[in-house]
C-alpha cells in the first residue's frame, strides 16, 4: 500500500512530526553535498517507521534533522506542533533531552558509572528532583528486564543487555518519539531479536518508534517502510504485518 506524505489541508496538528521540502546542503571546501533534496515527511503518533537507504543516501542526515541534532538548510520542520526553526539553542537542547530519545548502535554508555545513574542522567540534566528520578529511572530499567542489574557497570553486561540500558535511557523522560539507529548493529542474531522485541512491545504499549536499519529483516519489525535513495524518498510503504511476527 502506497502513502502519501503531502497533507492536503496543509496542516501538521495530527502528526508527531512533518517535513516539508527539506534541504540539506554542506558545503565541503570547493564542493556541496547535497544529503537531503526535498524530503517531505509525516509521522503520527505511535507509528512505527523503518528508515532504510544505502550509505550515502541520507538516512543519517535525515535523522540528525529529526533528532533536531542539525538543521535543515531549507524547508520546514514541525515537531509536536512546534516550527523547529524558530527554536532557541536551549529549547532544541530541551526538545533533544526530553521529547526525543536516542538509542545508537554503539550503546554510548557511561562505562564507570552504574547501570541506575546511566539511565538517570537525561533527568539529572532536566532538573527533575531526586526523588522523581528515582521512580522514573527505576521504571525505565523495569520496562527493559533489567531491574536486578541497576547497581551493575556497563562492562558487566553482556552486548544485549547494554543496549537495553541504553533504550531505558531513552524511555526515561517519556519522550514523543525513539530514534534507534542501527540498534542492532553491534549485537548478534539472537540478542539483536531479543531487542526488537523490546521495541515491539514498547510500540505495543503506544511508543513512537523509529528504526534506521540496513537490515530487510530487522524493518520488517515496523509497520512501515521509507526507503532512502541519493537524497530523497524513494518508496513510502506500508509493511501490512503485525510486528511481532517479523523474524
């Protein structure tokens, strides 16, 4: 099944996030790169989107432009009904700590700090009192399987079980949307299912996910597809599968 991304009534009040004609352009000494050519793009609440493309393609551009981590050089971004371009530096950095959270392929954990004070750093930088980040971290690390291991260090976990920190980090200020790039990229065959099963089930319980991914296989865990090519969006499809039969 085909989607359309343009919003006839030019309105962006029922989606989480919407690009319009977004324009990514860097200037390379002599040269340009022109990593997005025009991208326009709606995701509502609680879907599940697989970004793929291969390298070069700007799926990473476009999710440093989601993950309001860079800034389009042209076009509109709208997240959660805010013009992204109009932001201060401090409510992008607000926008980054508690409306999205980033699960990268690398876990990007504290390796001295505990499992508990990993999860809870994103609170401590929000100013959230001690006694609401503990109840929310705890949680956090619950919702992952985790809750025996909160006082553990990174390097006494296995691969799997550090990336389920990482997602309890994600999850702890109750973002709008994940950003997981590549999350299973460091992870082998069995531990990496073992994570999408984490995702699909926070999908499940109303979640906004979504999956960068080279992997058919690890998309076929979303409901739906934007395949990424030289910049633009090449198809825009629904997968038309319950994810929890994705294998």
């Amino acid at each position: 099944m085909k989607r359309t991304n343009a919003d006839p009534t030019g309105t962006t009040t029922n989606f989480t996030l919407s690009l319009r004609d977004v324009v990514k352009t860097y200037d390379m000494g002599a040269a340009q790169v022109h990593a997005l050519r025009g991208v326009s793009l709606d995701i509502v609440k609680n879907e599940y989107v697989a970004v793929m493309g291969p390298s070069g393609s700007g799926k990473s551009t476009l999710m440093h432009v989601i993950g309001c981590l860079d800034v389009p050089t042209s076009g509109s971004y709208t997240l959660e009904g805010q013009i992204v371009a109009e932001m201060s530096e401090n409510q992008l950095a607000e926008i980054r700590n508690q409306q999205i959270g980033f699960v990268f392929q690398t876990f990007n954990l504290i390796p001295r700090a505990s499992i508990f004070h990993n999860v809870e750093l994103p609170l401590v930088y929000g100013g959230v009192s001690k006694a609401q980040r503990r109840r929310r971290t705890e949680n956090a690390i619950e919702r992952v399987g985790l809750a025996d291991r909160m006082k553990h260090k990174p390097n006494e976990l296995s691969g799997g079980q550090r990336q389920r920190v990482a997602i309890a980090r994600a999850l702890v200020c109750n973002p709008s949307i994940i950003l997981a790039d590549e999350p299973t990229g460091n992870l082998d065959s069995k531990t990496g299912a073992e994570i999408m099963s984490v995702l699909d089930e926070l999908h499940t319980a109303g979640q906004t996910i979504i999956l960068v991914t080279h992997e058919d296989y690890i998309a076929k865990h979303a409901l739906r597809t934007v395949r990424l090519m030289d910049g633009m969006i090449e198809s825009d499809v629904a997968n038309g599968r319950d994810p929890h039969t994705a294998h």
